[in-house]
C-alpha cells in the first residue's frame, strides 16, 4: 500500500467493577442465574426512576484522570432512544455534548517508541442485557426460533472511552488497547475480562497520501472481539479503501462487520443501522455536579500507572528502558517482578528470570502473570542459588523446568537429580585431565598460542557434566593441565 | 354514629370523629363504599373500587391500630390510576396495561398507606393522563357529578369527580399541565399542584417527567394541607426530588391583609366565558375586603407557553412510553411475526389515538434535523416563561387567576379537535413549565357549573398559598351540591340513584 498511510481511532466499552448497577442498587455479578439481579428500575417498570450510582462516577472519574483529561464540573445524562428486547426503557441512559470528561491523552509504546493519542471524551452510560437466541444459525435475532432477556448484565455501569484519529497502523491500535486495558485493570476499576466482554471495541480507520494532514472518509468496523481480529480486520480493511481510491472510487461512511474466519469486513445492512437516536437530556437526573476538591481527592489516591512505574523500575531497579517496559507495563508481571526482589533476588537477575524463563513458561501455558506454576518466592529462590554458584546459571534452567513440572521447591530440585554445580576442584580435575587427554590436537594448538581453544575445552568439560562444573574454576584447571 | 354527608364532610371533620370515636373507620369506609355503589354507575370515577380490601383494611385499622394508629388512620382515598400500587392492578388508563400488576407502590402512596388511610380504588383518568376531559380513558367515560353531561375535567377526572360526588373523603392525582387543577376546578373541589420535586414521582407512571407532580384533591383547602403534609419529603429514589424548606403547615388565615396578588393580564385576554370572568372578579373582590392588594401584572411569554408545552411534554412522553413494548409485561400482541411486527402491533392495539398522537409529535420534535428548531427552542421558551414569572413575584407574593376559562363542556363536545381540548389548559400550562406550586379552589357557579380560582406561588410557597386560599374559601363560602342531573345533548348518560338516597 505505498503512497498511502492509514488513521485509526478507537472508542471502547468498559464495564465498571462496582458493587451495584449504574441507575439502582442491584448486584453486579457475573455467571448467576439468569434475571435474579433485577428490580423495577432495571426492568423499567411503569413509574421507576433511576438514581445516579456514586461510585461508578468515582471509578469513572479514575479513568478520566490516567486519561489525563479534563472532568467537567457539571455534566448531564442523555437518553438515546431505540427500540430493542436489550434496553428495557427503549432508551440508553447515557452521555451526549456534556459528557463526564474531555481532551485527553494517552501515550503508548509500540517497538519501543512512545505514541500519543488524543483523548476525545470519557462518558458514563449502562449497559444493556444480554440476548440469547434460541434456533436458527445466525446467532442472531433475525431468523432464531426464540428470544431470551438475561437483565442481569443490564444496568451495568458502563464507560465509553473515545479516541482522536490518532493511531497510525493496525499494530499500535493492537498496542493502543492492550496498554489501555492495563491501564484500566491497574487503576482497580474493572477486570477487563475479555470473554466475559467487559472491555469492547469498536475501530474507525481512513486512508489518506502519505504525509497529507486530511482525513479520509473513514469506515466503522465492528465485531473484533480479540486484539488479534482487531488488527486483522484493520489490515484486511486499509487495502480494501486503497483499492477503492485507487480505482478512482470513494469510501462510503458505513459500518463494517469483520468476519473472523474470513478475515474479511462486510457491511451490515444499512436498515439495522440506520438509528436516529434523538438524544435529548434525561429529566429524570439533575445535571451532575462533580466538585472539583473531590476530584483532586480522586487524583491523590490513584494508583501507581504504568508509565510510572516503568520510569521507577528503571531509576529504581537500573534496569534498561527496554526491561522497565516489559516488567513494569502489566500490573500482574510487575507485581511478580517486585516480589520476586522483595524475597531477596538481586533486581537485574530477578529482571533477567522473569523476563526469560518465567515469561516463557506462561506464553507457554497461556496464563496470566502471578497465576504461574512458581511462585515468586520460588523464582527469588533459585535466583539466589543461582547468585550464590550453588547452581549454575545453565543448570539453573532446567531446575526451573523441574519446579514447574514437580512443583518443587528449587533446593529439593536440585538435591534430587543432582543439579548442584560442581566447584569441587578435586572432583573436577579427572575430567578436566581426561578431556585434555582426549583432545591432543587442540591441547597442541593451545600450546603453541591458540588461546582461544580454552573454550572449546570449556565446553566439553560442561558438556561431561551436564553444565554443572563451575565455569571459573574449570578455566583455572584447564590451564593448569594445558599450561603444565 | 352520627348521620353524615359524604358529598360535604371534610377530612378534618372525619378525622376528629374518628379520634373523638363517634364513628369507627368501617362505618367511615362504609360511607363511601355506599355512595360509590349509589352513584358510580352514573359518574364512573373508578376504574378499580377495592371495596373488600377497603372493608377489611378500616376493620384492621379500628382493631389493631387504636394504639398506633398513622395521622390519616382510617380516612378513605382514592388514587389516581397512573401511580403503582403493589398487589393492585394498575391501568394508567391504557389498554396496554390491562393486565398489568405492579411489583412496588410508589412512594407518595406508600407514604400514605403507612399512616394507615384506607383506599377505596383506583381512579379514572386519561389514556397515560393525556387529556382534559378524561374522555381519552380506553375504559369509561368519568362524568361531572354537577352535570353528567358533562366532563369532568381531566386528566385527574376521576379523582376530581369521585371526591365531587362524594365517592371519596378525598384523592390523589398528577398534574402535568393542570390535570390535578382543571378538573378540581370542573368539579368545584380543592386541588393543588405542589413545586416541582416536593413530592416523589416514584412510582408515578411518567408522562412528562420534567412537569409530572403528584398532588391532593380535596372538599377544603385544610384537607389539602393535611394531605400534602402526608406526600410531600425528597425520596432517595428519586433524583429530582427535594426537601421543602419548611413543613406544610395547617392553614389558619382568616385575613389576608398587606398580601399583594397579582392578575396577568395574558390569562384574562383570551377566551375567558363571561360567566368565569364575573366568579373570578367577584373573588377579587372578596380578596381586597380581606386586605390583599391586586394588581394588574404581566407574564409576556404566556402565548408561547401552551406551544412550547406541546413540545416538552410529548418529547418526554415519547421516550417515557417507548418501555411499553409487550416485552416484559403488559399487553402482547397475539402471533407476532418477529420483533418488529411485535412492536408495531403491539404499541397498535395498546394505545389510544391521543396517546399515538403525542408520541409521533414527540418522536417528530427530538428528531435529527428538527431537534433545535422544536425541542431546543421550546426549551428557552421555557426558560423565558419561568423568567417572567420570577420577575412577577419580585413585586408580587402570589398569581391569580381563573383556573379554566369556561365551566365543565360537554361530553364528546371537543374530542374532534385536539387543539380546542388544549387550549383548556392554558392558565396552567405555564406553572407546570416553571414549576410552581398552584392551587384552584371553588369559587362560585356559572350556568350551574363550579368555576376554579387559580392561586399561583413562587417554588416552595405552599404554605402562602394554602393560607390565602384557606382565608379566600371561607370568605367565598362554596357551597358543594352536585346535582347528578343530566342536561342531555351529549352523549347519554345514566341518571344515578337519586341523590338525596346517598347519604347515609
């Protein structure tokens, strides 16, 4: 696609952790029986009212802060009207030109290089429930046999989050709503729990020349339910538009359903989107007044971000940007991380453990950070053996193989099968001898000069050993036998 | 047991009998249950009279509660049909909620129900309380017990017409645009709209959310008080609710001397009968003997009231009833084809013409396009109107006016035309867009017909108003003796059991 470069903005769903529902004090779960978390508001029975929950204001206001954006000292409800068995009131208590927070940002990494994007706005919202059609196979309410309303999901306190076009490439918006989910999981407002869909993605791109500053038409796409299908449906729809502009064509502004196992996007039918929400304010809500000292008592108590923490593990642990950035960005992995320091590991080797074997062991299992097969306690464990020569750093990975497959302490692994090094020099001086007995050609190329040849000599002895020899005093006595 | 009157015997009245023990409050529910059996088939008041609950509850109530008895122990109400009462079907005058049982009362007639009153049924009113003659019901027709030819007023009509009949010691009903007042006003009862947000519109099945108020209908302004003091408190359930800054009080004015009333010359310009005219200054004069000064004021945005009315309220109503989508509960269409079908049939079989009509211009006036030249400008003539009104009483403590410009029309007389039913409303209108508290007391006849007398307040002046209107009613004297007859040339209507057989 040369000569063209793609804008991509992002708005998200975020389904707020509180105890209670955004407009009345039903229970917040997940996984209970259908419909037992529902009352006269949330099934908008004849002459209910909402009530404004306090804390999902609070957890919004979290939000919009790390955001970085401006919480508006008044704001007001909307109702955006349309019919579906979903919505119970047949509108959406929402936000609409006097949201909860505006003009913000949010910097994110990608290959190591900082990005912003500007934050357009942050609004307060519910969700709807949830639909499960029953026969057919479409999944979907046209052509199923039946209809069934869970409202146990509806009313949940729901925040939109909306990006400027800001985002250049498929893969910084993959790295824009990973780093943003973190981000929201870090502040302690939501799981973002991926399956459970309480973090939800909608994507906007246009294609425009290389280096103009115009947008193109742009195109909604939706239905992209992992960061993967995001950046595939992005990929799959930049040389769609190319190929439209270049043949002379322009982008229809239409919605775009990407289709996973095609890996290509199609337009809904424009009946199911043609909405006229007609938003107007909601007279069941006075207009909300969010005193700005509380607002600063909310800045106060904020966690720790992530981009905060990675300036601190770099100052504070001296560690390189580049490991900062993978340990400090999740807060799952930089809390491993600093535990695995606080039981006692040296910081950098600790960095070095968590970032090598640990990591690979969960990519391997598919886990998350922390719900791992070794504790930190365990890594900080053999980390110090490892410190202290009671293993060697080569041994020291298939004792961590060991623990995970045992689920062993590292001292018992190592007693076990052996896996101790060797710095006995007594025990190490017959292999030492039969190797350089073994080897008379490189012994006499050592001997006239060849002094790199010790390495090889290195290696056959680890390899006798199985790692276990103690590489400097295996280099002391190979010269002592080849020098001697 | 004393011999008593149900068209005449106050609340007050009823309560010290019952507190001094001349009559229990079975025999008090028996006196209403009674007159409702004698004259209900002619005024049609109640789409639900709970007449064996009422019988059973007042028993309770003389049995169990002599020690705890609430401040309205045993006093009998009836209830506007488009507030939820739990256990008690519940119609809002619709079709679409035929079947329809709620799950909670609303707070005004919980509140109520925990000082122990004993409710006789539900009342009729308008199709969602959209209207001014509570001929929009898709039940029954409620009639004027003055004149069974003619309407009650709406869309509280059936309250207004049950405590004019005697049917009820007295009632609640809504007041969105004057439903509360101009059928107080058509029947010669006392009723009053309180400032926007004193009393709780919880359970109050919405119509207009940002003018809907919950109010007492009564045979005295003391009643009025006593009642109001019962309704009003903020509710936590209820965002735009509020506490009033002092309680409501008992009126005890008998004079009303140094308080300065104003008369806005908009609401006497236009369309006002000669017969209200002459009521309405008679109790003006009435007003100066007990020393109020009047004074000619003027309200300019008055003309722009009722059309910017008819904006608002639709607007809300639209969003307000799009819930009644045979989802949940309520009325389904038999065999829908899928969702649409359902919808649109559904909403097709469930409501009336009026309400249809309110939802298309409403769902027209939020409209992507027309938005700001409807809805948007409607919403600054609001402001101007509550301006003018803040300007008025800046050199004024209370607004008078006639509460209606004619007396009770006839049944069936304006149905044709949506605007001539409209137009009924326009001295009410404008508190509802402000949200004042307002009161229309009796204030005479015309042609045999009450006429209302409208005293407007700034917000939270309930107290202002009900002891000018507490000195004003004794000073008018109205006495209340609805005929039952029936005048013909509307539609036909049954002649009730003789009057003079009702009273027990």
């Amino acid at each position: 696609m040369s000569g063209w470069e793609p804008v991509v903005g992002l708005e998200m769903h975020v389904e707020l952790d509180t105890q209670t529902k955004m407009f009345c004090s039903c229970a917040v779960t997940k996984g209970d029986e259908p419909n037992m978390h529902t009352c006269p508001v949330c099934l908008a029975h004849p002459g209910a009212l909402p009530v404004v929950n306090q804390r999902a204001i609070e957890y919004a206001v979290r939000i919009a802060l790390a955001l970085n954006c401006t919480v508006q000292p008044r704001n007001i409800f909307h109702r955006k009207n349309y019919f579906y068995p979903d919505l119970p009131k047949a509108y959406q208590i929402s936000q609409y030109d006097e949201p909860l927070a505006v003009s913000g940002w949010f910097d994110y990494w990608v290959d190591g290089e900082k990005l912003r994007c500007r934050i357009n706005r942050v609004h307060m919202e519910e969700d709807a429930a949830k639909l499960i059609h029953a026969g057919g196979d479409t999944g979907r309410i046209a052509g199923s046999d039946y209809s069934m309303v869970d409202f146990n999901r509806g009313g949940t306190p729901l925040i939109e989050i909306v990006s400027e076009p800001d985002i250049p490439s498929p893969e910084a918006a993959r790295e824009f709503l990973q780093q943003l989910r973190n981000l929201v999981i870090e502040l302690g407002v939501s799981e973002c729990n991926m399956e459970e869909g309480q973090i939800r993605w909608d994507a906007n791109l246009s294609v425009r020349p290389e280096g103009t500053a115009e947008l193109g038409t742009r195109t909604e796409l939706k239905n992209m339910n992992s960061f993967r299908f995001l950046q595939q449906a992005l990929e799959a729809e930049i040389p769609r538009q190319v190929g439209i502009l270049e043949a002379g064509g322009t982008i229809d502004l239409e919605t775009l359903h990407f289709d996973p196992d095609t890996g290509t996007t199609t337009p809904l039918r424009s009946k199911e989107e043609a909405h006229d929400y007609r938003y107007f304010p909601e007279p069941d809500l006075v207009p909300l007044l969010i005193d700005p000292v509380w607002v600063e008592g909310i800045r106060a108590t904020q966690p720790e971000l992530p981009e905060a923490r990675v300036a601190r593990f770099s100052s504070q642990y001296g560690l390189s940007r580049a490991d900062a950035l993978v340990l400090g960005s999740s807060h799952a992995l930089a809390a491993f991380y600093e535990e695995v320091v606080e039981c006692g590991a040296g910081a950098k080797p600790a960095a070095n453990w968590t970032m090598g074997e640990y990591l690979a062991h969960l990519n391997a299992a598919g886990l998350e950070a922390g719900r791992g097969h070794v504790t930190a306690e365990r890594l900080a464990k053999l980390v110090k053996l490892v410190a202290d020569g009671t293993v060697s750093t080569s041994s020291g990975k298939d004792v961590f193989a060991k623990m995970i497959e045992e689920r062993a302490e590292p001292e018992d692994v190592v007693n076990k099968h052996g896996l101790g090094q060797i710095s006995d020099a007594a025990a190490l001086e017959a292999t030492v001898a039969e190797v350089v007995a073994a080897n008379p050609a490189q012994a006499e190329q050592y001997r006239e000069g060849k002094l790199q040849v010790l390495g090889f000599f290195v290696g056959q002895v680890m390899k006798s050993t199985g790692g276990r020899a103690n590489p400097g005093l295996v280099n002391d006595l190979l010269r002592k036998a080849l020098d001697g | 047991m004393p011999t008593l009157d149900p068209v005449r015997l106050t609340a007050r009245e009823a309560k010290r009998l019952l507190v001094d023990g001349e009559i229990s409050a079975a025999e008090l529910a028996k006196v209403y249950l009674d007159q409702i059996s004698a004259v209900e088939a002619a005024v049609r008041a109640f789409i639900l009279v709970t007449a064996d609950n009422a019988a059973k509850y007042s028993t309770k109530v003389d049995r169990e509660m002599q020690a705890t008895r609430g401040p309205l122990a045993g006093l009998p109400i009836a209830i506007k049909d488009n507030m939820v009462t739990e256990g008690v079907t519940t119609t809002c005058a619709s079709r679409i909620l035929s079947n329809y049982m709620p799950v909670y009362t609303a707070t005004a007639v919980r509140q109520v129900w925990e000082d122990h009153v004993v409710m006789l049924g539900k009342t009729n009113l308008d199709e969602f309380a959209m209207g001014s003659s509570t001929e929009n019901s898709a039940y029954q027709t409620t009639r004027n017990p003055w004149d069974l030819a003619t309407v009650p007023g709406g869309s509280s009509g059936g309250s207004a017409a049950a405590v004019a009949a005697g049917e009820t010691l007295w009632a609640l009903g809504s007041d969105t645009g004057g439903s509360i007042r101009q059928p107080a006003a058509l029947c010669g009862v006392v009723g009053m709209k309180p400032t926007y947000g004193a009393v709780s519109r919880y359970g109050l099945i919405a119509f207009a959310s940002s003018l809907d108020q919950i109010g007492p209908l009564t045979r005295s302004v003391y009643d009025c008080a006593l009642l109001l003091q019962h309704l009003v408190g903020q509710d936590p359930k209820d965002s735009t609710s509020v506490a009033l800054p002092e309680p409501v009080t008992l009126p005890d004015a008998e004079r009303l001397d140094g308080l300065r009333v104003g008369i806005p010359s908009e609401y006497l310009a236009a369309g006002i009968e000669p017969g209200v005219r002459a009521r309405f200054d008679e109790t003006i004069a009435r007003l100066e003997e007990l020393g109020g000064r009047c004074t000619e004021i003027s309200l300019p945005h008055t003309e722009y009231a009722l059309p910017a009315y008819y904006i608002i309220a639709p607007a809300e109503a639209s969003a307000n009833l799009a819930r009644f989508d045979g989802v949940r509960y309520g009325h389904r269409c038999a065999e829908p084809v899928d969702l649409l079908d359902m919808y649109e049939r559904t909403r097709g079989e469930g409501f009336g013409p009026e309400v249809k009509r309110r939802i298309m211009i409403g769902t027209y006036a939020l409209s992507a396009g027309y938005y700001d030249a409807y809805y948007g400008r409607a919403q600054r003539v609001r402001t101007l109107v509550r301006r003018d009104f803040e300007q008025a009483f800046a050199g004024v403590d209370l607004i008078a006016s006639p509460t209606t410009p004619t007396v009770a029309f006839k049944a069936g007389s304006r149905t044709a035309d949506p605007l001539s039913m409209y137009v009924c409303d326009i001295c009410t209108i404008p508190v509802n867009l402000a949200g004042l508290p307002a009161i229309s007391i009796p204030c005479g006849l015309s042609d045999g017909l009450p006429v209302g007398f409208q005293l407007i307040g700034p917000a939270f002046s309930e107290n202002r108003i009900l002891q000018a209107a507490h000195a004003l009613e004794g000073a008018i004297g109205f006495e209340p003796a609805p005929t039952f007859r029936d005048s013909g040339a509307g539609e036909q209507a049954t002649e009730p059991a003789s009057s003079g057989e009702v009273a027990s």
